[in-house]
C-alpha cells in the first residue's frame, strides 16, 4: 500500500472527510475573527506484535483555535 492509500483508508474513508470539514470549519473561524487556526492531523505508527513485517497507523485530528476577542 502507498502512503496516499494509507492515508485515504484511515477510519475506513472518513478521516480525510472529518479533516476537509475541521479545516474548512477552521478557515472560516480565521476569517470571522481575523485569528490564527491550526489543525493537526498526527499519526501513530506502531509495529504488529509478532509480525516484524507490518505497522498499524492510528490517526488524531485536533483543531485549536482561533481566539475570539
């Protein structure tokens, strides 16, 4: 599997849609309130106990911001 395809099948499809609607959501804030956004999609990569061959990758999308005046 290739990195994209990885990325595309986590949370079976739905983190790159959660992730396209937090930055969306994230943008408009920015232009409302004229305030820096961030949006962090981290992944965890972790060996397969008992099979030197293969990872699991878990994903977490945190939005912080922006700060309302």
């Amino acid at each position: 599997m290739d990195p994209q395809e990885v990325v595309e099948s986590l949370g079976r499809g739905r983190v790159v849609l959660d992730l396209a609607g937090f930055l969306t959501h994230a943008a408009e804030e920015v232009v409302h309130t004229q305030n820096p956004a961030t949006v962090t999609l981290t992944l965890k990569v972790t060996p397969v106990e008992g099979n030197d061959a293969a990872v699991i990758v878990t994903e977490e999308i945190k939005v912080t911001g922006p700060k309302r005046k």
